[in-house]
C-alpha cells in the first residue's frame, strides 16, 4: 500500500510560531493558494482513500482534494497533532518540551506526552491498513506525521520529532510493508513554488 502524507496548509498560527489546539487552526491566506497549487498538482493521480485529522486545518485541504478526486474524506481523531494541553496558545519558544528530563512521558496539563502521540500514530497505522486500498492520502499535522513515519522507520520517539520535517502542504510518499515502509520521497514542496 502506497501513502501520500500531507501536512494542512500554513495556518496564522504557524505563521506567529503559536502552538495550535490539536482542533482549531484558522488557514492563512497564502494556505488557501497552497491548496489550490496542490489540488493542481494532484490533478493526474488517483487515490482510493482520503484519511484526514478531524481538524479544522486538515478537513478544508481534505475536501478540496477528495472532491477533486470524486471520493469522500474519512475523518479521523487519531490522526489529530498532538494535545497540547495548557501550552496551547503558547510562542513554541517558550515551550520546553523536547528540553526536559523525561521527554517521553511529559504530558501538559490537559494535554498528551510524546508516548500517547507514538501509541496513537500505532492505531491510525492499524486503521489504515484495515481499509486496505493500494494508494491512499492522509491529511494531517506535522508532529503526528513526524511520529508517524519515525516509527514505521524504526525511530524512537524524540529522534522521530527531532529529525523529520513535515513543511505545511508538503507531499511526502512512502509505501507500507511489513515491519516497516520504503520511503518514496520526503517533504516534497517544489510544485509551491511554481
């Protein structure tokens, strides 16, 4: 099975380097050209599914692609970012998550640690695979999709955050075997710049 892993589109959050409630997300103007400049870009391909977090952010770029493709999205909490908790709304600067002792386990007043994020990525893996399909989308966020790819690539948790990048309406491509993927190609932005 084939996945093309897509980070939402740059929100005004992200632009101000805000951390963002795992729900919410209001899209920046240039997120809304993103998408067009994607949906362009996927305008030859076809997609048996269409998985997305259940984010504002994420279902708008969803359902311009799935309604481009004439399939419906399917929506998903376990494909959400991580909960940050009492962090959200915070500058990422001041949040030191990744500079504390017990890195893994942290979790933030009303929020997720990194080992919630790594089981959680585990469930969405069994979920997509339970649909089957030979090519599919998944729309989502950067740190879900970081975890997500580290550990199908054998990565621990922190390497996994520490070493991917997942740009906002990047394309990345792997395909999915047993105990683990192929890496097709990673964080693929040159069609946004066109």
């Amino acid at each position: 099975m084939r996945l093309l892993m897509i980070r939402h589109p740059v929100t005004l959050a992200n632009i101000q380097s805000m951390v963002q409630h795992e729900i919410e997300g209001d899209l920046a103007p240039q997120g809304y050209a993103q998408i067009e400049k994607l949906v362009y870009r996927l305008k030859h391909e076809s997609f048996d599914y269409c998985y997305s977090s259940d984010a504002h952010r994420c279902r708008i770029l969803a359902e311009a692609i799935a309604r481009s493709k004439g399939i419906s999205p399917i929506y998903n909490s376990l494909f959400r970012e991580i909960n940050n908790g009492a962090w959200n709304g915070s500058k990422k600067e001041d949040i030191k998550r990744l500079g504390l002792s017990d890195q893994i386990n942290l979790r933030p007043e009303g929020g997720e640690s990194l080992q919630d994020l790594a089981d959680r990525t585990l469930q969405a893996l069994d979920f997509i695979k339970s649909r089957g399909g030979e090519r599919n989308i998944l729309v989502s966020h950067g740190w879900f999709l970081k975890m997500f790819l580290g550990l199908q690539l054998g990565m621990n948790p922190i390497d996994s955050i520490n070493r991917l990048k997942f740009s906002n309406c990047a394309i990345s491509e792997i395909q999915l075997k047993e105990g683990g993927c192929l890496v097709e190609y990673l964080n693929n932005r040159d069609y946004l710049r066109r």
